[in-house]
C-alpha cells in the first residue's frame, strides 16, 4: 500500500484486503482535453466505489457470524457496500435506512441492498435510523459510521490518494489542478486532501455538495482530515503535515435542492458520460459531481474521481 509505503509502522493497523490495488486512469479526451478519471469503481468485487476504501480498515477483524450495524438513507451506496462486503465477509448485516428523495439508480440500489442485508428497514427519518441502530449497537454489533467517515476509515483514502500521486509521477497523467469529487460525508475529499498534503503537492479538491449544508461543510472535512493526520502521527510516530483551508473548495451550485434529487445537469452529465463510451454514472452523487467536473475541466486540468460503481445497478 502505497500509505505503507510512506509510514511503515502503518502495517500494525488492522485491515483486510478487499480492493484491487492502482484503479486505472483513462483520459476521456472525447469530452475535454482537460479531463481525467479516477477509475474507483473498479476497486473492488462485486462492486467497488469509493466506500470499499474505508471498509479495508473499518470491517478488519471481522468473524463468521459477527454482526455489522450502519446506517444510511434508502438507496445509500455505503449501506450497500456495507452489507455486500461484510456479508461476504460471513457478518450478519443490519442497516437502519431512512427515507429520501428517490431517483432510478437510488431505486435500485434500494432493492439490491433489501436482498443483500440480513435487516434493513426503512424509518421516517434519520433520528429514528440512528436510534434503532444503537439499539442494535448496544445488543453487541459492531458499529461502522454513516460513510465510513472516521479517522480510520479515512485511512482507506488517504491510501487512494497517495496511489494517485504514484501514477502521476509515473507518468500514467499530468497532475492536475484539480480532483472533483462528490462530497456527502467527506471522508473521500478528507482522505484525498491529506494525501496531497502528505505528498506536497499542490492539488486542489473541489467537493460537489450532494447533501443539506448541515452534513457537507468545508470545516467537517478539514477537521476530519485533521483528526485522521492525528491517528497517523499516533501509529507511525512521526509528524504530518497538515491540510491547508484553501486546498478544498466545496461547490454548491449542483445540490438540486435535496438529496438524491435528478437534475437537468446530471441527466445530461449520464448522457455524456454514456455517449463518451466511459463510464455508468448515478443522478445522487457522481451525475451531480461529473457535471461540475466537465466545467472545470475548461479552465485546467481535471480529474473527476468516480466514486460509483455502476454495477450496483445491475439486477442480478
């Protein structure tokens, strides 16, 4: 692992092995000359996407018959996640979900985790999810937070980030301006900031809002980063350094109004993407963010990190 690799002491943490190592980069040249992507989807099997990143550290330890609790809205790609790879892992999955506005791609995403999970009901709103879940946390399951945004999930993009920098300096891409990411939780751009701060180098992310205020705000992410630089220091015993303010910009102008709501601009970002013969885009996270992305990609170099895997889609 290339956060190994930097902080060698980082190995005594526990994790287990779900990703493929150095998802590709492709140039989609056909969009903008500009214009990159940061194929995560292709992380892992079944599915991959940004949240198997964090599950390496946060599902470590993890024994036949154990049982997982998280928590997320109805068509949540971590709830899926959750419950895909923790199921494969022999755990008993349960997911308290909550209502929200909903588009195909979270409709099916809905369905599949209903399959995958050994529990899932769905409540009226996030505090009764919460609620049901300590219940379920309190009963002995082992708690793994809405995003698998904590310090030591964040370690699973700190890691992501760094195996970026290895294939910018390998030549596999120019290093860009810019990486574009959606940001819900913000573990991914808190991860992917800390890495670049790691690395010095000079990137800036921009955060695409795909939830309320409340939940994607930039001193959210900085001091996530901050706190997961901290368990750094802990374990590998030596410093690092620090996120600046100005390395994250988080953009507004594609939220829609409400989560998982379709917009005009992501509907034309699927077909985009779809015509470009690329990637399977989602209308709640990576739509909002790839259309945010082709506009950036105008001004300077861009990398568009796709978090979603469109095989989440896929019926079977």
């Amino acid at each position: 692992m290339p956060l190994v690799r930097r902080f060698p002491r980082l190995a005594s943490i526990p994790r287990v092995a779900l990703t493929h190592p150095f998802t590709p980069v492709e140039h989609v040249a056909s969009i903008s000359p500009n214009l990159w992507i940061k194929r995560d989807d292709l992380c892992a099997d079944p599915i991959g996407g940004n949240k198997v990143r964090a599950l390496e550290f946060l599902l470590a330890g993890l024994h036949e018959g154990d049982r997982v609790v998280t928590v997320g809205s109805a068509g949540s790609t971590h709830a899926l996640a959750v419950a895909t790879h923790a199921s494969r892992l022999g755990a008993r999955v349960l997911v308290g979900r909550w209502k929200q506005e909903m588009n195909p791609s979270a409709t099916r995403v809905a369905a599949r985790t209903s399959r995958v999970a050994s529990e899932s009901p769905v409540f009226a709103s996030p505090a009764f999810a919460y609620a049901w879940a300590l219940t379920q946390h309190l009963r002995g399951a082992r708690w793994i937070a809405a995003g698998g945004s904590t310090p030591l999930g964040v370690l699973g993009h700190v890691n992501a980030g760094l195996e970026l920098v290895e294939q910018i300096d390998a030549g596999a891409l120019p290093s860009p301006a810019a990486v574009v990411v959606p940001l819900g939780t913000g573990g991914t751009a808190a991860g992917l900031l800390q890495a670049f701060a790691i690395a010095r180098r000079d990137i800036t992310v921009l955060g695409v809002r795909v939830v309320p205020r409340v939940v994607a705000r930039q001193a959210h992410v900085l001091r996530l980063a901050n706190r997961t630089a901290r368990l750094i220091e802990r374990v590998a015993g030596e410093s690092v350094q620090r996120v600046k303010r100005t390395a994250l910009v988080v953009a507004h102008e594609q939220y829609g109004g409400a989560y998982g709501r379709e917009t005009p601009a992501a509907r034309a970002a699927i077909e985009a993407a779809r015509l470009a013969g690329s990637v399977g885009l989602d209308a709640t996270y990576s739509a909002k963010a790839f259309a945010f992305a082709r506009g950036a990609a105008e001004r300077e170099p861009t990398l568009f990190w796709l978090t979603f895997d469109s095989r989440t889609l896929d019926a079977r």
